[in-house]
C-alpha cells in the first residue's frame, strides 16, 4: 500500500482502541508498516487485522506501559521484526479525575506510571536506535489540559503538561540526530476513554444529567460547535510523520476546534 509513510515502521502504544486505533488504521492506510501495542493482546490483534484487512502491513505486541523490562522487549522485537523503528506514537494513557485535595497517593502514581513514565520509558528505548541511523519521529499525545486549566483533573493534567514539556526538551536534545519531536494536545474527543471520564465526573458529583447531555454542553462550548471526531488526530498524527512537516518539532499542536483561540 503506497503513501506518503510508504514501508516506515511505527511503533503506536494503545493501539487497542481510541485514538490508538484510529490513528494506527490512518497510517496503515498511509502505506507505514504499524507496529500496534497494547496492554490487551486481543485488541491489539484485532487493530493489526484491520490494517492488514486493508492491504496495509502490521505486527502486534502486548506490552505494560507500567513495565520497562516489556518495553524494552516490545522495542527489541520491533527492531527485529522490520529492521529499524521509524517513528514512535506514545499514545497510551488512562483516565482520572479529581481536585488535589481529592485525589489518593495511588490514583496520582498510577496515572502518572501508565500516561506519562510509560510515555518516556517508549522514547527511551527508541532512541538508542533512531540515534544510530540519524533519524526518527517521535509524537506524544498530549491535551489541551496542557494549556488551559479544566475542572478537577489535577493528574491527568499534570501528566499531559509535563508531556508538553518533555517534547520541546526532547527535540532540542535530539535535534543533531534528525529526529523530530511533536506532540498532539485534542481538544474533547468522543472516545470510550473521554465517555469514561465523563461517567468518573458526573458519579462523584452526583448529577442527574447523563453522559450524552454532558458531551453536548461540553460541544457548545467549542468555536466550530462540535466535538472532536478520532480522525481529526489521525489525520494530525499522518501529517507530522510525514515529510510535508518536515521543519516542525518541539510543538505542541491544539487540535481542538478553537477552544484554544478563545
């Protein structure tokens, strides 16, 4: 399958559903070789099937984001499997809510293992090898949580800001090597992660209203009137493995339908 990531091997962590999946289907569809990890093994076959269903190429891997001995495993037998790793995708994360008064010592260090450490133990082991052949492509996804405050999220926010900052540290300090280092923040996307969230919220404040009238007060809230669609951070995430973005790096890029401007 030709495209514009024609036979580039990219790894993409929670590849099992939301985001992940979507975005792992968008570059198979680009001609990359999708290398779909996830902690579920099941779902992440069935991603890798969908690309291949396509006439794309893909591999899949169980991996822990909380376990670095499985990361290490999970870069080995990509290196091994394609003969060199292209890009990375650092995807994977969990939800959480709560204010800091509310939120435990456990809820906090799990978010932070699984959303932001799992993020960094990804690139750490990649970019022995991007280093090496002097070239690589690293996106992390981030939030618009990163740069506008929202209501009771403290952790979740705090990993997706501290993602802000490791990307433009990480693209300065990789620069010489030509590996570029971006990081997506969406604004609110319809994902069984972000119905999830919203389910968290409204059980601890006891609302009467549901999920779906939550999600449409939410949408009136952006510019361009509606929520984000998972195909608007595919797309986002073909682009900047692509060459067409080839002098961006150290951004962090809102996709969310003005939110942001206001």
């Amino acid at each position: 399958m030709a495209g514009r990531l024609f036979k580039k091997s990219i790894i993409v962590t929670g590849a099992g559903s939301g985001l992940g999946r979507s975005s792992a289907i968008r570059l198979g569809e680009e001609g990359a070789h999708v290398l779909c990890v996830d902690i579920n093994p099941d779902t992440a076959k069935e991603t890798s099937e969908l690309i291949l269903s396509a006439g794309g190429a893909s591999t899949f891997y169980q991996a822990d984001m909380c376990s670095e001995p499985e990361i290490i495993e999970m870069v080995k037998q990509a290196v091994d499997s394609t003969g060199g790793i292209y890009g990375l995708l650092a995807n994977a994360g969990i939800a959480g809510t709560g204010a800091a008064h509310e939120t435990s010592l456990s809820d906090w260090n799990n978010l932070m293992d699984v959303s932001l450490t799992g993020k960094w133990l990804c690139a750490k082991h990649v970019l022995p090898h991007m280093m090496a052949q002097k070239f690589g492509n690293i996106i992390f996804q981030s939030s618009i949580c990163a740069l506008n405050g929202f209501p009771k999220l403290v952790a979740y926010t705090a990993a997706k800001g501290a993602i802000a900052a490791m990307t433009r540290q990480m693209a300065t300090d990789y620069a010489d090597y030509n590996i570029r280092v971006n990081a997506i923040a969406p604004g609110t996307i319809e994902t069984e992660l972000v119905r999830q969230t919203y389910k968290q919220r409204l059980d601890h404040a006891h609302s009467d209203i549901t999920v779906d009238e939550s999600l449409a007060q939410t949408a009136s809230r952006y510019p361009l009137g509606r929520l984000g669609q998972e195909v608007d951070i595919s797309n986002m995430a073909a682009f900047l493995f692509s060459e067409e973005s080839g002098w961006m790096t150290g951004t962090v890029i809102p996709v969310d339908g003005g939110y942001t401007a206001k």
